[in-house]
C-alpha cells in the first residue's frame, strides 16, 4: 500500500493532480491481448507495454515502472510465451513510467538495452539527469541501467526478421522515440507506429528553457515527423494516446481490427500539435499554462 501510495504521490507531479484518478490505471491489470501481426499488449491499463514476439527470441517496448515488472511477466506467460525469451528491451522515452523497470528486465532476461542517444545519459543516471525530473526526487528517480546499444535517429533494431525503426521524436524527452515497424495482416502489408510521445507536461518550460534550449523547435521537429509517416496501426506509450480500453472492447466483440486506425492517428496528432502550440503561444506571450 505505502508503495502505491508513493507511485501515486509521484505521479501526481508528472500530470495535473486532478487527472489522478486516470494515472492509478498504470497499476490496474489489463488483459494481456493480440494486437496484430507479431505484436502482443503486455500493459497495464494506462501503462502500454508491447511484446513483438519473433523465431529468434522478443522484442519488449517499455518496462514500465518497477512494478509493472511482474505484470508484464504474468501477461507474457498467460499470452504463451516466455519472459526468458526477451532478447531486446526498448523504450519511448526515458521517464520512469516507461524505463524504471528496465534494471530488472534486463537483469532477469539478459536482454540488450538499446536505447536512442540524447536518452541514454538519462536512463543510465537512473533519471538524474533528465532536463525537467531529474532533481525532483522519489518516483522520477529509479534503478540506473546500462544500455547496450546507443541508437542514432533512424536506425534499425532486427530481430528474426522483424525490423523496427527508430524515429527520433524529442521535446517530451531529448531522446523520444517513435517506432515503426511492418506487420502482414491479411495478405497485406500494414505499417505500424508507436508514438513516443508528443505531450508537454505541465511545468514543461517551452521558451528560455535553460537546461533545454532547443525544447520549442525539437517539438516543431516531432510534429513534422509524425505527420510524415505512414501509420495503418496506431499505438503509443500509453494506452489513452489510442483509445485503447475502447478498441479491446471491439477487439472482443469481433470484425475489423480496431487497432487499424489511420484516420484516429491523424485526428491524434493534430490534436496533440494544437495542445503544443496553444501552451507555446501562451508561453511567448508571458504566460503559464
Ligand atoms: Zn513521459
């Protein structure tokens, strides 16, 4: 209890405090489900955790906190595969809700770490470093790791013939990643991509940022990114970026599959660049959102 109690208390300074009662989902179980083609949902209910399962071992994207840990574990057995078979662990980005698992999963499987560039500094303080968390202490901070391999911007993760490419999406981190990958459904080919994530949070300094001056123009880049790549499948860091509660309730009731959805990820990101910026325009203008 006292431990869901400091998740929560840490939470609380990543997102509004009103929008609490959304974030105890992170730790509420969610069934583990088929996604599409060789991808698997591991999650929680508002922590997104993917398997993409391949002849040669798993590929596992996001650890989410410490606790999701064993939830991921239990969702992977019950799905039919092995934890000990995860050979790669990935992130979106490095904040604790997504990375602070990572000491454990990489410890427990042995698998590599590979995480992009202008994240790897974060995630190997254990969280010290990041230009907004890093000196606000508890939650924000977790087990520091080692990472493997540093990704550049558009390099590729393979593994038994499944290829992920990383897209450099930064602003929410310095090091943001958007994933991209291919998957046959139908006969088809369809593309897929997890979005890093494209939100400020609040407290997020836009203009003058001292410890990231480049923040304002490095969304500006994200923006741009998003908007240029193709997406039939659309998933994200966390749940609520895709609807996806409402999508596995479909995904239950049968027909097409939910998680196509090119349109949702247009509406998505469009929404997310007026949210920028609306804060950013606010900003320049002296404002505080
Ligand atoms: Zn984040």
């Amino acid at each position: 209890m006292f431990r869901k109690l400091a998740v929560a208390a840490a939470l609380s300074v990543l997102v509004a405090p009103a929008a609490w009662a959304a974030d105890s989902k992170y730790l509420t179980p969610f069934p583990a489900h088929h996604v599409i083609g060789n991808i698997y949902y591991v999650g929680t209910e508002g922590q997104a955790n993917y398997l993409i399962t391949t002849p040669q071992g798993n590929i596992l994207i996001n650890s989410g906190l410490e606790a999701n840990v064993p939830m991921i574990k239990d969702s992977i057995a019950k799905l039919g595969f092995k934890y000990s078979d995860t050979k790669i662990l990935l992130i979106s980005h490095a904040h604790f809700d997504h990375d602070a698992g990572a000491a454990q999963v990489v410890k427990d499987t042995g698998a590599k770490y590979e995480v992009m560039d202008t994240d790897v500094g974060v995630v190997e303080s254990g969280g010290k470093t990041d230009f907004n968390y890093g000196d606000k202490g508890g939650e924000n901070l977790y087990p520091a790791v080692k990472v493997s391999r540093v990704l550049h911007d558009g390099d590729t993760v393979s593994l038994g013939g499944t290829v992920l490419t990383a897209h450099k999406t930064p602003g929410h981190t310095k090091g943001c990643t958007t994933w991209t990958m291919q998957v046959k459904d139908g006969g088809k080919s369809l593309n897929v991509v997890f979005v890093g994530s494209p939100n400020v949070n609040p407290g997020y300094v836009l203009v003058g940022n001292k410890k990231y001056p480049g923040i304002a123009q490095d969304y500006e880049k994200t923006f741009q990114v998003l908007k240029s790549l193709p997406a039939d499948v659309f998933l994200g860091a966390h749940g609520d970026y895709y609807g996806m509660p409402a999508k596995y309730a479909k995904l239950k009731a049968g027909g097409a599959n939910p998680f196509i959805d090119p349109a949702g990820y247009k509406a998505y990101v469009a929404n997310r660049e007026a949210a920028f910026r609306k804060n950013l325009a606010t900003q320049q203008a002296g404002g505080k959102l």
